[in-house]
C-alpha cells in the first residue's frame, strides 16, 4: 500500500532532507542580510562625507 504512494516518498524526502536545508537557507539568509546591511552603510558612508 504504501510502496506505491508517492505522497508518502514524498514526505520521506522532506523528512529525510529538512535538518540539511534548514541551517543551509538560515546561513544563505544570513550571509544576503550581512551583504545588504554592508551595502546600506558604505553608501551611507559616503553620502556623509560628500556632505
């Protein structure tokens, strides 16, 4: 019954693969918030100094 169910290998991927993609996304998340927030301050940065 459940050999052909592919809802059920489905959710055996998610399963299996979620405590791999979590920290993956939480570090990708991260390093665009760091980039961003870099990129907000050196243009302030500048912007003060032209002033």
């Amino acid at each position: 019954m459940l050999s052909n169910n592919p809802k059920f290998y489905r959710a055996l991927q998610w399963i299996m693969f979620a405590p791999l993609l979590v920290p993956i996304c939480l570090v990708v998340g991260a390093i665009e918030g760091i980039q961003k927030m870099a990129g907000t301050v050196i243009q302030q940065i500048n912007a003060e100094s032209v002033s």
